[in-house]
C-alpha cells in the first residue's frame, strides 16, 4: 500500500520506503530522512532575495546575509522535482521534519480497507507538468 505524506513524497507501507509521486523513485528507507536520498542544491539567499537598496552604500540591504542563512532545495535525484525547500545555518545538517511511525500508520491504513495510491507504473504528466 502507497500512502501520499506529501504533494510529491509517498510511504511504501510494504517496502516501507520514502517514493518520489512524480516517477515512482524509491528515495530511501521511511525510518529515516527522505532527505537523505533527494539532490540539493545550496542556493545563495541573495538570488531569491536580491538587495532592495545599494549594497556598495549600505552594510544592510534587506537581503539575507549568505555567511548566516542558507536556503537548500531538494529534489528527487531521477525526474528532478523539486520535493522541498528550507532556509538554514550554513553548516546545520538538514532538518528531520517528518519521522513517521510505521506500524501506527500501517495499521491506520489497513482499518481504511483500501488501497490509497495503488502503482500504475510511472506517472504520466502532462505538458505543464502536473502528475495526473
């Protein structure tokens, strides 16, 4: 049984595996950090939040300094969606923001009596991009 967690993440309930919703791509084990499996890319904050005034006449530009934020995007390392985002420290290690309990979400499911997102193979998306 596949249960949706979030808009592209899904749990194995059987393999007990963290999936990609987009491709089918088996991220890592549910016991631990989906984060673990995506790609990340370590943006600089100043491309999302560019400086509002002159930066060679202000010390503060109302622009996220990048020596004391970062801003990490994951993404699923085999069709590239971008799974989640999170503004850091630099050098924190990535933020465990789902641990889920598996035998409680197992038996939840099972009293439902049916399957939540069966697997149909990979998904099939349509030209804008959303799965379908």
């Amino acid at each position: 049984m596949k249960v949706p967690m979030t808009e592209y993440l899904r749990i194995d309930l059987e393999t007990e595996n963290w999936e990609c919703r987009v491709c089918n791509h088996v991220v890592g084990s549910a016991k631990g950090n989906y984060k673990e499996g995506l790609l990340v890319h370590n943006r600089d904050p100043r491309e999302i939040h560019p400086p509002i005034i002159d930066p060679d006449k202000y010390r503060f530009t109302f622009s996220p300094d990048p020596e004391w934020v970062r801003i990490l995007e994951y993404c699923c390392p085999s069709c590239g969606t971008q799974v989640e985002t999170e503004y850091a420290i630099p050098g924190h290690p990535p933020l465990f923001d789902m641990e889920v309990n598996l035998p409680a979400l197992k038996a939840q499911w099972e009293a439902r009596g049916k399957e939540s997102e069966p697997y149909a193979g990979p998904a099939v998306t349509t030209a804008i991009g959303h799965n379908h």
